[in-house]
C-alpha cells in the first residue's frame, strides 16, 4: 500500500506519464499523465475511469494524511492528495495547458524574446470581440442607459434605446442595476424572452415561467445537471453527450460524478447526428450506469453541424420512447451558414410533433450572449427554457438558484436585447439590421474561406462548416510524430497544436481535448480573426502542416 | 406546412412502435391509460432527483419572500391589503431600498460599456482614465470578451494593490481570483476541499447563526456541517472552548478540515476582536484547519470601538510558524459596504500559503464557467481605484460614500434602540455588516399554532407579520439558532423614516401577536 501511495504521488505531483506498469498501478499513472497532457486520446473511454479512481484515489489519501499527522513537518491541509478527486479529474481543454503556454508565449513576446511571429492568436475560444469584432451599438447603448440612467437625458442616445433601458429600470428594485433581482431573473426580461421564443419558433407558445435567466448557458447546463445527478453503482445517472463534445459537459459530468454516456457524430457524414448510434450508445451503457439524460448541442461545437428536421424528429421520439430528459445546447442558433441549411429549435419540432410528445418529453433548451452577430461574451448572459418539468422539480430549479442569488444584472439587460432588438420603423432599426448582418455575413464568409483552405492541404480533411463558429478538421499525423508526442508525454494531437502554436503563433485546442474517435485525431479552430489576417493565417498552417509531414515522414 | 408529412410519418412510427411494444415496452409500462397526449410519469421526478439538492435550503429566498412577491403582485392587481407596499427587509439589498448608486463607479461603468462615451464632456477626466485603462485590459478593448478566468490582471493587480494598502501587508496578483460575487468564491473553494465518505468525509466548521449560503453549499456538497455557536449573552461574540467543542464533536464522526468565520457577523453584525481573530488563528494551526473568512463586510462597522481587523492582517502580523502555515481564503464583494452593487455580481478571494499544485486546480476549475462578469470586473476595477484628492471626481465620491456610511450608522442604532424598547424583544448593538438579529419571544400558544400549521415558530410569526403588515423578514431558523430561542433578522437598509415607521409597526404587530397567543 505504502508505494502504492508513494507513485500515486509522485505521479500526481510530476504530472507525468511513467510508461507501462501492470494492474492497476499503470492505470492510475496513466490517467494521472492523461491529466497534464490529455493522452491517451478519449476515445471510447472505459465506462468509468474517474469514478473507479477516485475510489482508489481515497484509499490512498487517506492512507498519506495519517503518515502526515505523524510526521513533524507540516505539510498543507490542502494538497493534490487531499483535495476532491472530482475536481481533479476534471478536464477543460478550451482553456487547458495550451492555453497556458499561449499566455507564456505572450509574455515572451512583450519582454522582447525573438520568435517567428510578432502576435500570439487565440484561435482557441470563441471570444468574438477579442477578435476584432466590434459590438452591437445599440446592445450597448441600452446596457450603457441602465448602467448610468443620467444618460437618460441625453440627446446622443436614440430614443428606442431609451424606452427599453425604462423599461429594463422599471423591472430592477430602486430602478437601479445594482440590486439583486429574483433569482430566475428580472419579470419583464422573462416575458421579452418568451415573446422572442414565439416569434423564432412560428407562434408555438412559451410561458415566461419557464424562462430562466442565466450566467452564460454553462450555468443554465450546470444546473439543470446537478439536479438530474443521482443514484450509486448501477443507478448512478448517465448523461449522454456527444463526441466530440464541448468540454463543458465532460467537466460538469466529472464534477458531478455522473457517468459520461458517448455517442459517436459521423464524420463521414459532416458530423450528423444518427439514432443508431443513439441506440448503441444508450444499450451498452444500461449495463453499468442508468442513463437518464441525452444533451444535443445544435448547431455542433466543435463539429459546426446543423442539425436537420429530420434529425431533431428522431431525436426527440427516441427521447420520448427511452425516457430521456433532452438537453438542447442552441447558443449557436443565428450561426448557420450553410445554404439548405436552417436552425430548428427542439422545442419547435417537439411542439410540431403533437400532445404525446410535448406533453411528456421533459426538454431544456439554451441560449447565451455571447455567439450570434452579438458575441458578448463578458456579459454572462443566458437563458433556458425548460418544458414538462415536475412541479416541485420546478421549486427545486428554483431554491437551487436562489443560492446564487441572480445572474449578472448587465447581462440580463444583454440577453433582454437580443431578444427584442429594434424593430422595422424604430429608429436604431438600421443600423442594427447592418451590423448584425455585417457580422453574419463575414462569419459566412469566413466558415467557406477556412473550409476550403484546409481541404486543400494534403493530409487534412475538413467537414462543411454549417454553422456555429468552429473548424473541426482532421489532420493526419505520421507515426513517427505520434511516437514523438509519446517521448513528450503528449497526446499526438497535443504535440501537432504545441509545435503549431510554437511554430506559427496560433493557439488551436486539440482534438483530444473534445474526444474524438480512437486514432483520429483533429484541432478546433475558431474562423472568428478578420478575414485578411485569416487569409495569411490559413497559408502558414498549410506551410506548417506540410513541413510537418515532411518532417515526420 | 411543409413537414406535415414528416410529421404524420412520426406519428405512425410512434403508433406502430405502441403497437408493437418494440423497444419501447419498458416506458410503455409507466404510461398510465396510455392514450395519446396523456401525461406520464416524468424523468425527473422529486423522488428520481439529486437528493442532495432537495435538502438544500436558502431561507433568505425562501417561502416567506415567495410569499413577497405573490404579495406584491396581489397588490398590483388592487387586492385590498392592511397595508400599501411590501417592505423586503429580508435581503441586504441596498439599492433595492432606494439606496443611490456611487456616481463615479456608474460613470466609470458606462464609459467601458460604451466607449463612444469617452469623447463625451460631461464625463469626467478621472472616470475616463479609469475607463481608458480598464479597457485596455480587455481583449479587444471590449467588455464583450472573455477575461482570463481567474479575472482580469490589471484589476487583480489593483487588488493586490488594495489589501496592501489596507493591512500594509503585500499580496500577490497570482493568489488572487475574481469571483461572481464572494458566494461563487465561498462555493468554489469548498468543493476543492470536499471529498472521502464515511468517518473520512471532510467537516465544515460553521457560526451558529450562519448565513444559508454556507449550509447550502454544504448540504450541496454533501459535506459534514459542524456548527459552533455564537454566544448570543456577548453579543455574538465567537467563543473558543464552544469552537473547540464542535471540532471535538465532529472528530466523532468526520474529518473537520476547514474552519469558516464571518466577520463582520452576517446574520449577527458582531466584529470580531483582533484577539479573537489571534485565538482563531492559533486554533487553526493547532487542529489543522483550512481558514475561511468571510469578510464581506469589512467596511460596515458602526459599534464603537469596534475596528475591522483582517484575517490575512492578522495572520501576516502573527509571523511564524503561523503566517507561512495556516492556509487561508478571504472573501470580498460588491455587493455590500458602501456601493452596494449587489447586481453586478463582483467580487474576489484571496489564498494564502496554499500548495502551488492546488493553486493549479483552482485555476482549473475556475477555467470551467470562463470567466466572472466582466461588467463586475470593471467596477471592481473602479472602486479599487477611487479619485485622488486633486482629482474632479474626488470631493463628490468621498461626500457620497461618507453619507451613505454615515446614513447606515445611524439606521444600526436606531434599530438597535427601538427593537429594544418592544416588551419581548432584545436586540444585541449591531456592531457591524447591515442587520439586526433580535430574539423574541414567541408565547407556547402561538409555538403549538405554529407546529399545527407545521411551520417552526419563528417562520409562522414571520408568515403573520407578513400578511398583516407587508414587512418582509427572515425567520432565525432560517440561520440555525439556539433550541428554544426564536429570533429574525431584519436588514437596517429601509430609507430612515420608513425604518422608523416599519420599527413601529413591527413593535404594534408583535405586541398585538403575543396578546393573541397568551
């Protein structure tokens, strides 16, 4: 037991792959180097790798902190040993080590160290205005109003920005921004919501008691999963996601304990959706955990697929026939791009498909922000509506929020914009349409240009980006540079996108970091830098990838 | 109607699936009648949920300020009531009690928010050059991006910046992380240090009273929550034998692990001695207690004599083995002192001596939800750097944040005072933070009508007083108190003359409730 907890450490505090052991010692090392450098790729993982460690993990604490209180030195309360296994196990990729690296490089660059490039880009998170992108004026006109109401009198602020930043005032308590406001968010906001939800889906009815205001829409899924969470061994909540997913469900699953159910898109077929797969998916994990939950991001991030009616039809009547609680991440919804192409909201097509289905397919959907034409992402604003929830689920929902208190009240004053912009005959009504479809249009653009790009490079392939914000391509890796990244303790890709980063100054997330088919591997791409600096961007990944090739044939 | 047909197609498969049980016989089961648009049992039912969510209580927000809202809305409707408005003083919400805004923190704001404003003359100059750096620190220059997670470097520079020049001890930018307020903070560190099962679960020492947010989390957490009462006779003073007799209970049965202390009290406005905050300290290294203080309301201290003592200060001041040992978290906010910006979810912690490779996780887990509002950022960012004496800005801030300090001083005796004139009622001085926490006595009628309607008594006097004045209050047992002691606590916010009026009112309605029930 004693060196059992000794490699635990050491593993743990190097951070670092050992190489093969036997049992379940080479296990527990390999996924504590997994931890620091996301290899092995995800893949299909073993039905429970956190869980059975952190059982193992416990044990061996346990073990260590008595040998601590026996000796004379201290050593912290909180360590790496000591700490919650969950939250260590944890994984969020977006902003993971090549971040970090990204953010020394930058630091490099200001103290004057030389490298082949002037500027680090973050091509690695979908942060609009770092970008470049310049805010929605009248967003910030109306935010501006309700932040300093003294503005209220002045003559540069047209008079639509004016009535809804009252309005705004009138819904907050003192008319001010300052005070909390009910923890499901302010009353009018609610109700602005669900006019928009009626509008956008064709008149089906929402209830702005469904309607709750959120701190971005990682905070609307948090919740929603934390409460869903449940049971021990065989009946522990499994939560069906797909693959490549957004890292946000992974951790929110690992930091709850839940079980991660994959469900593979098809690359083959511009990463659709298939209700075989579900199906798979769903049998096999019945027989270790109790899946109960199927999350559906659509448009797809990374992936960019846009999920068609069809689809969303099977979705939901396999939801409804295997009792699963659907999850509809929709924060992409005004990035489509593809022609033929067009956003259906799950909880349209639920309503379309008649009482049985809308009366019992309990549904949570999202929206944020920060993507769209508006990508304010700073803001932390969001929704969710949820459907056919349980009355006391719904004081449940409730109580859990009201121990946050409420959501950034800027940002509510935000979403409250998005969902009821200037309308044909107001004044600002120009100028919004302009901006709005500026940036939409340039995103269009943008998706094609970076598309075709890569699909010129040899030894990379990349799907149609039909919307959201994202490039997911593959890339063909040569063995020589897989075993490589292996010396470097690195996933293959991890190596591609560190050496990419290094190379070329542009910071892209590895595949692995959002699970990918064993032996596949992939970056995610933001396509959000102005087009012109995207240009001379995509021709240095083709020299790079090339080089590359060479290199490692 | 385009997709009629796809439509009916579904429903066929759906009806053919019903036929024929294929696959579906399982859910089949669970439907009841089984006509078409019937309602079925839901997944997520009170008995399939979390069950550690459904014991999470939040009395702040709990069904006496339901109850508020329907109240008020009844009200809009013209439902007539024996009074005109409801008074919610269950929250410290300044604002919300007609409280102003801090003009140069609102400039300061707006001016990030719409940088058009910049070229704008009647903005003033400091409000600009505060804008004009925050805004630099932004990606882009706009507020609309991302900050790093752990909140932008230039205000957690300025932060760092701050605790120096208030304890004149130094602190480093990289200990410290912005917050979406001190409660997203609080919650986070706690579940770093949450884990084991069994006798090895981690314990939380916790004030009795306590604010809800600590039980919350905790229940949420699935921690042990070890309570330490406060000795109501010495004005909620904390009391160590009582502190070291809850650790050794708790020893019993878990790992108590992390020791947290709120000072100024919240819910019981006591302010804790430097001596005490020493004795905490040493009581902390002896047992091995992680420290967390809370200390949100570090800038509203009213008792005299009464001075604000930093744990991080005190802890600095102590030297070693204490100061490069005990490993702590301090938290501030926004949401109180003089600004009262509770809206904007702003606030930070700060870590001491805590393992390098725990910093990393912590900066991991705080990567998860991106970044703090950065809205909330910026006016941090603001208030950590308020006008020089010289600057446009300066005379108006320092006369607005001096009546707004001096207003709650005045709010804290007279509540203090008049709570103590009512038969029944006492009243510890609030030395501190924004409410008063009386005990009162309940008479054993009114305590066997509460337990018939299943309410504890202090809830069902609070539901009474409620619908027979408006006044929204919290009941004691919202906090934890004392067995048999009943207490609520009222926020001292109510503009002066309304407090008076609402003093009054109370006292009439609790004189009348005891007559009622004796």
């Amino acid at each position: 037991m004693h060196r059992f907890v000794l490699a635990a450490k050491q593993a743990a505090a190097s951070l670092g792959y050992r190489g093969p052991g036997d049992g379940g010692k080479s296990m527990l090392l390999r996924y504590a180097g997994s931890l620091a450098a996301g290899w092995p790729s995800r893949g299909p993982r073993l039905p429970r790798p956190a869980r059975e460690w952190s059982v193992r993990w416990s044990t061996a604490a346990k073990a260590s902190v008595v040998k601590i209180s026996e000796k004379a030195s201290r050593e912290k309360i909180l360590t790496l040993e000591s700490m919650n296994p969950l939250v260590k196990a944890l994984e969020y990729a977006v902003r993971g080590p090549i971040v970090l690296k990204a953010g020394e490089i930058e630091k490099e660059l200001r103290k004057g160290i030389k490298k082949p490039f002037t500027e680090v880009i973050k091509a690695n998170i979908g942060d609009a205005h770092a970008m470049g992108q310049r805010p929605i004026t009248f967003l910030r006109q109306v935010v501006a109003l309700c932040t300093y109401p003294n503005l209220l009198d002045s003559p540069n602020f047209p008079e639509d920005a004016k009535k809804r930043a009252r309005r705004i005032l009138q819904g907050c308590g003192g008319n001010s921004l300052g005070s909390y406001t009910a923890s499901p968010g302010i009353n009018c906001i609610r109700e602005d919501v669900a006019s928009y939800i009626e509008r956008r889906d064709g008149g089906v009815p929402a209830d702005p008691d469904n309607i709750y205001l959120t701190t971005g829409a990682s905070d609307g899924i948090t919740t929603i999963l934390k409460i869903l969470v449940s049971g021990g061994g065989k009946s522990r909540t499994g939560v069906m996601i797909p693959i490549p997913q957004y890292p946000l469900y992974s951790a929110a699953i690992s930091d709850l304990d839940a079980i991660q159910v994959n469900y593979y898109l098809d690359e083959e077929n511009c990463w659709a959706l298939d209700v075989n797969e579900l199906r798979r998916s769903l049998k096999e994990a019945k027989a270790y955990c109790n899946p109960k939950v199927l999350c559906i991001i659509n448009p797809g991030n990374p992936t960019g697929q846009v999920q068609s009616r069809k689809c969303t039809e099977d979705v939901i009547h396999f939801a409804w026939e295997e009792k699963l609680f659907l999850l509809a991440d929709e924060v992409y919804q005004d990035n489509v791009y593809s022609e033929g192409r067009q956003f259906h909201s799950f909880k349209k097509i639920l309503y379309e498909m008649g009482p049985e289905y809308y009366n019992n397919v309990e549904l949570a959907s999202f929206h944020s922000t920060s993507k769209g034409y508006m990508g304010e992402c700073g803001y932390r604003g969001g929704y969710m509506e949820v459907l056919n929830l349980h009355p006391e689920i719904k004081g449940q929902l409730v109580k859990l929020l009201s121990v946050r208190l409420c959501p950034p009240v800027s940002g509510q004053a935000a979403m409250d914009v998005v969902v009821n912009p200037p309308i044909p005959g107001e004044e600002s009504y120009s100028q919004f349409i302009k901006e709005k479809e500026s940036v939409l249009n340039n995103l269009a653009k943008k998706a094609k240009l970076t598309e075709d790009m890569f699909n010129k490079i040899p030894g990379m392939h990349c799907s149609p980006l039909q919307g959201a914000m994202y490039a997911f391509p593959r890339i063909f890796i040569p063995s020589k540079a897989i075993e490589e990244a292996k010396v470097h303790k690195m996933a293959p890709d991890m190596f591609y996108c560190m050496k990419l980063l290094e190379e070329i100054g542009i910071c892209v997330v590895p595949g692995s970091g959002f699970g990918q088919k064993e032996g596949s591997y992939h970056f995610r791409m933001t396509i959000l830098p102005p087009t012109e600096k995207l240009k001379v961007l995509l021709e240095k990944m083709k020299d790079f990838h090339i080089k590359f090739l060479e290199k490692y044939a | 109607m385009p997709s009629l047909r796809a439509l009916l197609s579904r429903r066929l498969r759906a009806l053919r699936a019903m036929a024929m049980g294929s696959g579906s016989m399982g859910s089949m089961g669970s439907m009841g009648s089984g006509s078409m648009g019937s309602k079925r049992e839901p997944v997520l039912s009170p008995s399939s949920m979390n069950a550690a969510i459904r014991r999470v209580q939040y009395a702040v927000r709990g069904p006496i300020v339901t109850r508020a809202l329907e109240l008020e809305q009844e009200l809009r409707q013209g439902v007539p009531k024996p009074f005109k408005e409801v008074i919610k003083a269950n929250i410290g919400d300044a604002h919300a009690m007609g409280q102003k805004p801090i003009t140069f923190l609102r400039q300061v704001s707006a001016l990030c928010l719409f940088p058009p404003l910049l070229s704008d003359p009647s903005f003033p100059e400091d409000a600009k050059a505060r804008a004009r750096r925050l805004l630099a620190a932004c990606a882009g220059q706009s507020v609309g991006s991302y900050s790093a997670s752990p909140g932008l470097d230039v205000v957690r520079a300025d932060v760092a910046q701050f605790l120096q020049r208030r304890d004149g001890i130094p602190a480093d930018p990289n200990h410290i992380f912005l917050s979406s307020g001190a409660s997203e903070a609080i919650v986070t560190m706690l579940k770093l240090l949450v884990w084991g099962s069994g006798r090895s679960r981690t314990g939380v020492l916790v004030p009795l009273p306590q604010y809800p947010l600590y039980s919350a989390a905790l229940a949420e957490l699935e921690a042990e929550r070890l309570s330490y009462s406060l000795a109501e006779d010495r004005a909620w003073a904390l009391d160590l034998p009582e502190l070291r007799r809850a650790l050794k209970e708790g020893r019993g049965h878990c790992c108590p692990r992390v020791l947290c202390v709120i000072n100024p009290g919240n819910p019981t406005g006591q302010v804790q001695s430097r001596e005490c905050i020493e004795e905490v300290i040493k009581f902390a290294y002896e047992e091995r207690l992680f420290l967390m203080a809370d200390e949100v309301y570090q800038d509203n201290i009213y008792g005299e004599g009464c001075e604000f003592h930093a744990f991080r200060k005190v802890l600095a001041q102590m030297g070693p083995p204490y100061s490069d040992t005990v490993e702590l978290a301090s938290f501030h906010s926004l949401s109180k002192g003089f600004m009262g910006e509770c809206g904007f979810r702003g606030g930070f912690m700060e870590v001491r001596n805590l393992h390098p490779e725990v910093l990393q996780e912590l900066s991991k887990l705080v990567s998860v939800r991106l970044c703090p509002p950065v809205p909330g950022q910026i006016l941090m960012g603001a208030l950590l750097n308020p006008p020089e004496p010289g600057e446009p800005s300066h005379q108006q801030y320092q006369e607005e944040k001096a009546a707004v300090l001096r207003a709650l001083a005045e709010r804290a005796r007279l509540t203090e005072q008049l709570l103590n004139k009512i038969p029944g009622i006492r009243c510890n001085p609030v030395q501190g933070a924004m409410y008063a926490f009386p005990s009162i006595q309940l008479p054993p009628r009114a305590c066997a009508a509460a337990q018939a309607a299943g309410q504890p008594p202090d809830l069902f006097f609070c539901l009474r007083l409620l619908e027979g004045t408006g006044i929204c209050l919290v009941p004691g047992s919202g906090f934890g108190q004392r067995e048999g002691t009943f207490h609520f606590r009222m926020t001292i916010l109510p503009p002066t003359e309304k407090l008076q009026l609402l003093l009054e009112k109370l006292g009439n309605f609790y004189t009348n409730f005891v007559k009622e029930y004796s």
